[in-house]
C-alpha cells in the first residue's frame, strides 16, 4: 500500500496572510514555489511580524539590493539572536557578508584582488583534475550519494587549496560550516546554537595556528588567499588597508562557508532538476557548449541560497507601500528567479534561456565575492558528469535539506549506468 498523499497546502490568501518563515509547514521546504507565486499574487510585501516582511516579486528584491537605506549590518538582529559576545555573534557581524562599508569594502577588495580572472583561470587545471579523481573514486562505490561523495567535496578542497589548509586538516571543515550556517535559520533550536558557537571556537583555534605558520612562512599572494589576507593591499603599509586579527579569522571562515555552501548546492540541485527532467540532461549530454548558460539556469531555477536580509537605515517605498526606518526585510531570492514578470515560464528548465538575469548571487555591492569560483566548479562538475556517465540516474529517495534558507539535499543517491 502507498501512504496517503500529502493534501494540497491551503495557499489562499487568508491562510497565506499568517505565514512566517519561522514557522513554514513542511510543504514549504518541500517545494517553496508554489508559496511564493501565491504570496507574489496576494501578498508580494508580505508581513511576517512586526517590522518583519517578506519580498517575493523580483522588482523588490533587486531594488533593496541596489537602495543604499538597505543595510546588511546584522548587529541589531544577531544580538538577541545569538546572543552578544558569543563566537557566533563575533563570527556574524565580522563576516564580509554582513557588513557594510567600510568593513565589507575594505575586505571584498582583498578577496576580488586574490580571485580575478587570472586566479580563475590558474584554478581550472586543479579543478578539473580534482573532479576527474572524485568521479574515478565513486566510480567504484557500491551505493554513490552524489552529495558526500561529489558535490560537497568539491568546494571544500577549492576553498582548502586557496587559504593552503593542510590536506591532513580538512576532515572538520564541512561539518564546522554546515553548523555555522545552519544557527541562521530564521528559528534555530538551542542545540543548533550549541554546535555553531562551538564550530566557531574550534575552527578559529584551527586557523590562529595556521597564521602563524603563514606569517613566519608567507605563501605567494597571487596565489594563496590567506597571505594575501594577511598582508593586505599591495603596498599595505597604508592604515586601513590590513585585517585585524578577529576580522582575518572570521573572514576565512566566512569564505568556506560561503564557497562550501553555495557549490555543494548548485550542483546537487542542478542534478536533481536535470535528471528530474530528463530531456534537459539529454540536451546537456548532447550538447556540452550548453554548460555554461546552463549553470546560470541552473542557478535561477533552484537557487542555492533562498532567502537574504537587509536592515532599513531609512525609509523605503516599494510599490504602494512604505517600509519604515529600523524595519528587516527577508528577500525571497528563490521567489524572485521564478518571477514571470521577470523569466518566460519561470517553472520549465531551459538550459538555452537568453536573457537570464538571476539574483542567485545577489545584485549590486554585495554580489557574491567568489561567484566566478562557484561557476567554475560548477561548470567543470556538471561537464565532467555528462561526459562520463551520460547515463546517470537517480538510485533512490533523495534527502531533502530541511533549512529554508539554503535549498539543497542532504543525501542524493544515485546510479552511474
């Protein structure tokens, strides 16, 4: 006998109007789609509590992304959440991505100087060849999970190759980020906080001996990130243009992090929506010079990272409404790529679309630091799979991730053919 079929979740507007992030039925995290195009129909500037709203049309979401009164400074939010003074607090609010200037200026300027094109394009030998060992290696494994044994062992030796972490040192990494990340849940449990302040503390210790190896032994800055980090600008003398010691640690975390998270999931999902629409991975097997408008489709049509925040310094009007001073906005990243006023048929997987400009990466001065990174790997990953094993499938239920902020899969089985 099957198990009863899940009812339909009620998407009217009245049912709509209670929804929150915090609390979203597990239909949500199943397939959020269905309730962003609701909520874009009936409540695109959608109040989730008090000051709290949510975005869904696409319009919105890139106009916060450009406002200057849109913040991403966290320390207000992070405080009560997290708790002031604690590794997660310090971690949060010292990070690239939840800064502003001139901090966040200061520190992307770095990271652009040490993964500029030409850094890039040193990568892809390495990235190649790490991918061609990974599928060699599941080649002979008895029951390959796409995710632990591909997907997420990519960006963690990218990411470990670019700050030179020792090969030996690396077995912690991914659990450390996936705790880290997971404490910004919209409602995390104690014991979620408990494994992020304590992933925080140990990678920390972890890299205050890997700077002090590196300052005794400077690596080359056109190559290894953490040296550059250390040292700062070219010329780097000049006040303002070195890290401190807290700002450089959690800095290296936040590029694991962000590089781990972002690519384990482009390429899990993007293997799920192709081998769930057969005819698009057929096309890919068929046509490789697709690969990279792929990616990008990829990216718009199951988005790596859902949601993102902003704070209003200063009002904001959006459409008919105006957002107070001190108010935090959610932007529904996932429901703005599937915004039919902004992509044809937003739901059907077209590997070919032209135009295809995603929020995948965000938009403005806080786009993705290391988005060329994550297409590379994700380029490379989803060719090198096409190529060797044209005949992949799916071997099983995939586990579905069950954060609503990051959208991916926890285990994905597969069969090779």
């Amino acid at each position: 006998m099957h198990p009863p079929a899940e009812p339909s979740p009620d998407l009217s507007a009245e049912a709509l109007a209670r929804f929150s992030l915090a609390s979203a039925p597990p239909a949500f995290i199943d397939d959020p789609y269905p309730f962003y195009d609701a909520l874009r129909r009936h409540h695109p500037v959608h109040a989730m509590a008090p000051g709290q709203w949510l975005l869904t049309r696409y319009a919105d979401v890139a106009a916060v992304y450009r406002a200057p009164q849109a913040s991403s400074d966290k320390r207000r939010e992070f405080g009560p959440k997290f708790g002031p003074g604690t590794p997660l607090f310090e971690h949060h609010t010292t990070s690239l991505v939840f800064n502003d200037a001139p901090l966040h200026t200061r520190v992307r300027r770095l990271l652009l100087g040490a993964l500029n094109q030409r850094a890039i394009t040193r990568m892809e030998a390495g990235v190649a060849a790490l991918v061609e060992r990974l599928l060699d290696r599941i080649a002979d494994a008895p029951a390959p999970d796409l995710i632990a044994h591909f997907a997420a062992e990519i960006p963690v030796e990218v990411i470990g190759n670019l700050l030179d972490v020792p090969a030996a040192e690396r077995a912690p990494l991914r659990a450390w980020s996936l705790a880290i990340l997971s404490a910004l849940e919209p409602a995390p449990s104690a014991e979620v906080l408990a494994r992020g302040h304590a992933a925080v503390r140990d990678f920390c210790d972890q890299l205050r001996t890997l700077v002090a190896q590196r300052r005794a032994h400077p690596g080359d800055p056109e190559a290894d990130v953490l040296t550059r980090l250390i040292q700062g600008e070219a010329g780097g003398g000049q006040s303002g243009e070195r890290l401190s010691e807290t700002e450089l640690l959690h800095n290296c975390i936040f590029l694991l992090n962000a590089g781990h998270e972002t690519t384990t999931n482009l390429i899990g999902n993007g293997v799920h929506a192709l081998l769930t629409q057969r005819a698009a991975w057929d096309r890919l097997v068929a046509e490789p010079a697709l690969i990279n408008s792929a990616v990008e489709e990829l990216l718009r049509f199951e988005s790596p990272l859902q949601l993102n925040n902003r704070q209003l310094s200063a009002p904001l009007r959006l459409g008919d409404r105006e957002l107070p001073a001190g108010d935090f906005i959610t932007l529904g990243v996932g429901a703005a790529n599937h915004d039919p006023a902004q992509f044809a048929d937003p739901g059907v997987l077209d590997l070919a679309r032209k135009p295809n400009a995603h929020l995948a990466f965000g938009h403005g001065a806080h786009a993705c630091a290391g988005l060329n990174v994550a297409r590379l790997e994700a380029r490379i990953a989803l060719g090198a799979l096409a190529r060797r094993y044209p005949r992949l499938d799916l071997a099983g239920a995939p586990v579905r991730d069950r954060r609503v902020r990051f959208r991916g899969f926890s285990a994905l089985p597969v069969r090779l053919g």
